[in-house]
C-alpha cells in the first residue's frame, strides 16, 4: 500500500517532543509512524517548490566523517535515519489553493492503481494498542477490503467545525460504521437532526473524522470529474463530496484505539505537547 499525506499550511514544522525524547517537526513523527506502520512508500502535497526544498534540505543530513564527529553516537544513527526516510518520499505540489480533494487529486499518478493510506500533516496520534493508529487502519482494511475512514466521538457543540458522519454499526464493539450520510462543519441542530448515533433514548453520540483515510483506486475518478464539473464550494473541491460517492458501496467508518490532534489550534497542539512529554516523563 502506497501513502500520501496533505501538507495544510505550515503546522506539519510544528515541535514536538516525540516519545524518545527528540524535538521533531510534527511530519517527521508521523513519517516514523508510518515506516513503523509497513509503508515503504510516501508522497507529500506541498504548495509550491520551495516547500519541496525545505523538506528535501531537511532529510539531506550530511554524511560526511568531519561532521559525524561531531555527534553523539545516538544522533550519528539517526541522521542516517533521516536520509533513509528522504528516500522513500516523492512531493506533488498543489499549485492552486483549491481545497482537499484538489491536493488529493495531485496524487492521482503516484497511488498507481493501488489503494493509499492518507493522513494530514497537520494531526499527530497517539495509540492506545501496541500497533500505531495507521497499522490499526491498515489491518482492518486487509480484513474489509472496503474504502475506510478513522472516526471519534466528539461533543455535539462540537460538529460544525468536523466532517460528521452517521450510519449503522456493524459490529457488536460500536467500531465499524456501514456510512449513511457524510456532512461537511454541520451546525449543531443539522447534526442533531440528521447525524446524530442514538445510544438510547434521550441519548445521542456524533462521530467525526479522524484525519486517516484508506482510499480506493476510483476515488480519483470520481475527484477528477468533481474537478472538471467544477463540482465544489466556494470554489473548493472537498473530499467530502467524493466519499460519498462510496455511500452504499461499503464506504467504512472505523474508530482506532488512540487519539487525534489537531495541531494547527493552539488548545490542541497543547494538549499533544503534554500527551507527548507525558509518555517521556513515564
């Protein structure tokens, strides 16, 4: 399996102190998660050349005796790493700010045919499970073989700034969703309305995307021709519009054991610091 991630903005150079003591840009955690998840291969969306500069400067780390010397031994090891990891990752760029999809889109010739892993590099994870948040997905993608999307519980005052979806489980653990509607920020009444998962009466719980997608081949047939038909909002093409072309054909909603954030908002990126530091410290 192929795996492309969409670089939003800068937050993907946000630090953070990852779980063996290192300060990483935030991609660069979870580029380790995902080599430590199985994949070999990785395309990042950027927005323009300089980006792709940026990110080829960083995984060069010299090599050369003089400057190896000069480090500890640990940090010897792990400039190799990086340079190990820079081989596994081409750049697409997105030269028109044009919405989600649009930057998925870009990676149409890349994911060849195959299904691909999608994260966004703006959200980091955290695994409850000995498999990291992406292996999770995968794992259950080798079981279903079915377009997946990682959702969470959130608050109702919360769904207008989340995909929100509903559907009917389709276990007995409340993990795997058979999707039924798909809504983009929905306000709350909307959600309450239309999106909500009743657990029993007078109680109600509303799930929203995680930031990890296992996509198949023919979601790009279907972007491309939301791209010609200039079938978007605010002149954005959204991936919302095309999962939904998979509602009724096993589109999957599947909640992982572990914890998104969201690290372009401030609260967020906090409470990942301390998530972060909090698996150092013990």
């Amino acid at each position: 399996m192929n795996t492309f991630k969409n670089m939003p903005g800068g937050a993907g150079l946000t630090p953070l102190i990852d779980k063996d003591g290192l300060l990483k840009p935030a991609i660069l955690i979870l580029l380790e998660q995902l080599i430590e998840a199985g994949i070999e291969e990785i395309c990042l969306v950027v927005g323009s050349e300089d980006d792709v500069r940026v990110y080829q400067d960083f995984f060069r780390a010299p090599l050369d005796a003089e400057h190896n010397k000069k480090l500890p031994v640990n940090m010897q090891d792990y400039e190799q790493t990086l340079n190990e990891i820079g081989e596994k990752i081409s750049y697409r760029i997105q030269h028109e700010r044009r919405g989600f999809g649009h930057a998925v889109y870009q990676c149409h010739d890349f994911a060849g045919g195959e299904p691909v892993l999608l994260l966004l590099g703006d959200t980091v994870y955290t695994s409850a499970k000995k498999h990291n948040c992406s292996r999770q997905l995968i794992n259950i993608y080798e079981e279903l073989e079915k377009p997946l999307i990682a959702i969470h519980k959130i608050p109702a005052d919360q769904t207008n700034h989340y995909g929100i979806l509903c559907g009917s489980w389709i276990d007995t653990t409340r993990t795997k969703m058979d999707v039924t509607a798909f809504v983009e920020k929905p306000e709350r009444s909307y959600a309450k309305k239309n999106l909500s998962m009743s657990i029993k009466e007078d109680q109600e719980e509303y799930y929203a995307v995680f930031g990890q997608y296992i996509l198949p081949p023919q979601i790009f047939t279907v972007l491309k021709n939301n791209i010609d038909n200039q079938k978007c909002e605010s002149k954005e093409i959204e991936m919302t519009d095309a999962f939904n072309a998979f509602i009724g054909n096993g589109l999957t909603g599947v909640v992982l054991d572990g914890k998104m954030y969201d690290i372009g908002i401030p609260p967020a990126y906090q409470a990942a610091f301390n998530s972060f530091n909090y698996r150092i410290s013990t």
